[in-house]
C-alpha cells in the first residue's frame, strides 16, 4: 500500500472505480511528464450524481460535497493511468465549473472542496492552480464538474 493510500484510509476516503466516458472522448491522457485527465462530474461512491443548481436549491456545504466527490474521482482516473498514485508530482492545475444561478457568486468555495481534499491527500503536492467558473449547466445535470493536469515521474 501506497503512502497515499494509506493517506485515503486514514481519512476514510475510499477511491470509486474510474468513471467511463459517456461522450467521444478518453477518460485520462499521459503527455511527458503530464497527465490530464477531463472533467469529472459529481458522483458518489454509489455512481449517483450529484445534480442541481448553486444558488438555487443546492447549497454551499452541498456544492463542496460535490467537489470533493469530483476531486476523488480524479484521483480515480490518475491510479487507472499510473497505477500508483505515488507517482504524482504534483498537481498542477484544476479547472472547476459549477452549475449556478445568475446571482451566485461562490463559486470558489463551492471548488475549495476538491481543493482542500488534494491537499489532505496529498500534502504539498495537492497545492495547485486553479480556475472556479460558474456556468448555466452541466452535463447530465451535475451540479459541479472539475478537469485536472498532474505532474507525474
């Protein structure tokens, strides 16, 4: 076991298995030293989405949840590419979109649930740059989605 998955147990987080695309494109891209992997919407451990709308009905604390779930879901893409997320260099870039109502403008809270679980994760090395975009919609009616790029060896 992986340092890092020691990490997920001691947290109580248990990685699902990496989501399948449901479009025409591939889950996950290896580049040099570079993984990208597309966008994960929210789903929990039961493959439930997570849907709704930010300001309208779904809340903050909701939004976060849903983010942590899209920033395990990530992570689940990354140890199908690598094979052991000890391999992560680091993370370099997150890309969180989340569906809002015109007035809502939280959307940096709603991605510092993914944030912040990378980080408990995996330390320094979950430290990223990052975008929170607020959006009209999303697939399949999620309530978040979040696309990331990780430095690998």
């Amino acid at each position: 076991m992986s340092a890092i998955d020691q990490r997920l147990a001691e947290l109580g987080l248990k990685l699902p298995e990496a989501p399948q695309p449901v479009a025409n494109y591939v889950p996950y891209l290896l580049s040099g030293d570079q993984l990208f992997v597309s966008g994960q919407v929210a789903k929990d451990g039961m493959g439930t989405i997570l849907t709704g709308t930010l300001g309208a009905g779904v809340s903050i604390e909701e939004g976060q949840e849903a983010a942590r779930h899209c920033a395990l879901n990530l992570l689940a893409q990354a140890k199908a590419a690598l094979g052991d997320l000890s391999r992560i260099v680091q993370v370099l870039r997150l890309t969180g979109f989340v569906a809002s109502a015109p007035d809502f403008t939280d959307h940096p809270k709603v991605i510092n649930g993914a944030s912040d679980l990378l980080v408990a994760v995996l330390g320094d090395a979950g430290r990223h740059t990052r975008s929170a975009v607020g959006v009209a919609s999303l697939p399949l009616n999620a309530c978040v989605e979040i696309d990331a790029i990780f430095k690998i060896r």
